[in-house]
C-alpha cells in the first residue's frame, strides 16, 4: 500500500493515492507542503497563537491556475477546505484539522493606475504591501488599522479603517474582483459582470469562492499625515467620549476616531507613576495636510489633562502601523464585538469597569466612531450590513501566552453578553469571537442581507466547499 497517502478529515481518514498528490505538485507553480517536510510546521503558524491545527496538505499557490487546482482537488477527494489570505483572521478560519490550506501567502504582487487611481492586489496581500505601492503616488484604499492585516478577509467581511468616514469601507471601494469558485472556474465579479456575486463579497465573507486578486478604488491621501494619539486618565472617559461625540457632529468626515479603554504600558512615554493604571485613548489620523490636520484634530487633545499625547505628524504607512506592537505574531487573541446606538453614562461606566477588571493588561475595549460615507451605502447595496449604527464594540481578549487564555476568553464572553443588553443588534464578523452562536450570530451580522446571501451561496457553491468562514448554508 505505498500508494496511498492517508489523510485525516474530521475524525475520518480518506485514502489518496500518492500518485494524485505528486500530480497535483507536479501542475503547481507554487508548493505542496505535507506533514513531515520541512517548511510544514511553519506553513500551518498563523498570528493568533490560540489556533493549533493541523492540515493534511498545504497548497502554497503562485497563481490562479494553482488555486484553481486546490479547489478542483479538494472538491473531487472530499478534502475540508481552509483559505490562508494573510492569516491574520481571529478566528482562525486560515487553517483546519486534517484538510487542505489553500495558502496565498506567496501572492502579493500590487499594480497601481495612477491615472485611473486603481490598484489591483494579490489575495495574499496585507496592508502593508498595498500601503507601499499606493504611497509611493499619494494614494491609498480604505484598509484596516494593523498593517499585518490580510487584505482579504478584512474587504470580504467590511473592512474597517481610518478612512471610513471620509471613503466607507474596503468593500465600497472595491472596483472588481477575481474569483476562483466551487467548480474551479476563475470569474470576474464587478458591477457588469457576475454581479450577484460582485454584490455578495462585499461582506458576505469566504463563502463564494477564493478571491485571487482585489481591484480598489484610491483616493488621495498622504504620503505626511498627521495623528491625534492621546491617553486620558480612564475616570474622565463618560468626559472624553462624550466630548469626542460632540465633536464629530461638526468635524470633517476626514477624522474617524478609535477610542479605547485599557491599562497604561510600563514603557518610557509614559509617566512612571501612570504604569499599569487604566486610561481611554483617542487615537485619529487625518488624511489631508498635516497642517491642517493638527488644526483639526487639536480639540480631541485638549479635552482634559492628559497623561501622554504622543499626537505627531508622520509618514501614512506608519499612521497604517501605528498599532501594529500591540499585536505581535502568535500572541492568543480572542475578540468580540457589538454595535451600540448611544454612548449612555451608564454604557461608558460599565465599558471602564470590564476594562478594569481584564486579566490580561494588554486587552482593552475598543469603541469605533462610525457614520459617514460607510452609513450613505444602503444596507441592501453592498452585503455588508448593519450601517446606520453610529458605534461598534469591538472587545479584544489579549494576552501574550497560554496563561489565562480561558480567563480572557471568559472576560470576553461576559462583557459582549453585557453589552448586548444595549444593544439593537448587529455585530462585525470580522471580530466574531471563535463563531460559538452560530446562526442567531450570523444573521446578526450579515442582517436583513442573509437571504439574498444564501441564493448567491447556493448558486456558487451548492456542496458548501467553503465552509470555514461566518458560514452561510447553501439552500438544499
């Protein structure tokens, strides 16, 4: 039986012959990785250090003929499918136990259309490679706030950013895409052409298919920005929150705020006497000038007395990163999120005191100003849904080992189901915990879209092939 190379699917074993894998190698550009060869253990390393699983093959693609040629196999042999973007995701969809990693991680290639201001990224792209090409003229797309972040599950599921208010999402600004589907075939999804599905990936997530490249729509910004980044002692948070919300209802569309609540860092920009006590930061980059945004963003600094203002103007990729050391590779991440209508006293009183008590020092609670460009798109325009809500939760359980993991987790659970009590529903699938609700969850998210979403999904992908995301079930 040298032949038969035995992989492990849920539980189960199917028998593959050897020769089927060495075909499959053999018609890649890219690589096949298996248990036992060399680049195995860090093929299956993804950024959340809580997902430990172990895929029966690994298909690192150079191409789309390449990941044409995962799906095919994975479809004719049976093989659960896992799709690696940048493998950034938090509930670590990127990999699975005993299937197959369609990983397009090699291909990050990005062109840029000045003229056109378009850019066209590889699906294994993440922001910091788009960031790079499209600074080098000025230009930029509405991304995510952590450079590392694949730019893939975060357009598929929204995609939230500094540029939201001014720009809406990544979705909104996507122009076309590629899409490799269930039967292998490699479609063009825009506004004229496969437009059911051009509609559905904007916030319907993975579930139709392996996107191979992203076309997006630039706008000016940059290259020298500035950024309001200021730390307030947390007891005046209802003051600053409140002052904040105030401020946004005459401030340009440009200024899209992430405040949030935690514990102040034993690092050197901070006071001594600070370290370890809790704060609420405001942090704001301006796209135009950085004159003008200093302007602009000056009220945000001058709400109280501050502990640290490490506001400053800077290069737009390190705005992009500015973020990026509170989330190191292979830390445990465990996050959750809610919309909310108002930020009440009581809310905001509750937000510092789960705060407060966090296991972890590096977890904080994260309130996102939304509004805007993103809430102009009607909630049946795009599949992305839950838009005219003014603020989203986003309640982030991290810590840098194993130890207290299931304290964070627990501390994460609890403040959503408290938080949910504010709540009219809808929640960011980008930050969905590990998925536990299952569907009450998922029609939170994708809302009154859900049905529309479940034709799409039966018309693409009828057997359920891409099930490891916010799965939407095919119609039987």
């Amino acid at each position: 039986m040298a032949d038969i190379h035995a992989v492990t699917i849920a539980g189960t074993e199917t028998e593959i012959p050897s020769r089927a894998l060495d075909q499959l190698a053999s018609n890649m550009r890219g690589e096949l990785i298996r248990p036992g060869d060399p680049g195995y253990e860090p093929a299956r390393e993804i950024w959340n250090g809580m997902i430990d699983r172990r895929p029966a093959l690994v298909a690192r693609c150079g191409g789309v003929a390449d990941v044409a040629a995962a799906v095919n196999f994975a479809r004719d042999n049976e093989l659960l499918v896992a799709v690696r973007g940048g493998g950034h995701g938090v509930a670590g969809h990127a990999l699975c136990d005993g299937g197959l990693v369609i990983d397009l991680s090699e291909m990050r290639a990005v062109d840029v259309d000045v003229e056109e201001r378009t850019a066209r990224a590889e699906g294994g792209c993440t922001l910091v490679d788009v960031d790079r090409e499209t600074q080098r003229h000025g230009l930029a797309t509405p991304l995510g706030v952590v450079s590392a972040t694949g730019i893939a599950g975060l357009t598929l599921s929204g995609g939230m950013g500094w540029l939201r208010r001014r720009h809406g999402l990544s979705c909104d600004n996507l122009v076309s895409a590629q899409v490799v589907t269930a039967d292998g075939s490699a479609l063009t999804a825009s506004e004229t052409e496969n437009e059911d599905l051009f509609w559905a990936i904007r916030g319907g997530g993975g579930n139709f298919g392996v996107v191979t490249s992203f076309e997006y729509r630039l706008h000016p910004v940059g290259p020298e920005v500035f950024v309001c980044f200021v730390f307030y002692p947390a007891e005046g948070g209802r003051e600053v929150l409140q002052s904040c919300e105030r401020y946004l209802s005459e401030a340009p569309e440009d200024v899209a705020p992430l405040a949030f609540f935690g514990r102040v860092p034993a690092v050197e920009e901070f006071p001594p006497e600070s370290h370890g006590q809790p704060y609420v930061t405001l942090l704001a980059p301006h796209p135009g000038d950085p004159a003008e945004g200093e302007r602009v963003l000056q009220p945000l600094r001058e709400i109280a007395d501050p502990i640290a203002d490490l506001s400053a103007t800077m290069p737009y990729t390190e705005a992009q990163a500015i973020l990026d050391e509170d989330y190191p590779d292979g830390w445990r991440y465990y996050w959750k999120s809610v919309n909310v209508p108002e930020l009440s006293d009581e809310l905001i009183e509750r937000l510092a005191r789960h705060a407060a008590a966090a296991p972890s020092a590096h977890s904080t609670i994260d309130i996102w100003y939304q509004g805007g460009a993103m809430a102009r798109v009607g909630e049946d325009e795009t599949a992305f849904a839950n838009r005219s809500e003014p603020y989203l939760l986003g309640i982030e359980g991290n810590s840098e080992d194993d130890a207290g993991s299931d304290e964070n987790v627990a501390w994460v659970r609890d403040t959503f189901a408290d938080m949910r009590s504010f709540s009219a529903g809808g929640v960011y699938l980008n930050f969905p915990g590990f998925l536990e609700e299952g569907k009450q969850l998922l029609r939170e998210g994708y809302g009154k879209n859900y049905e529309r979403l479940a034709e799409v999904k039966t018309r693409y992908d009828p057997g359920n092939l891409f099930r490891l995301n916010a799965n939407i079930d095919p119609r039987s």
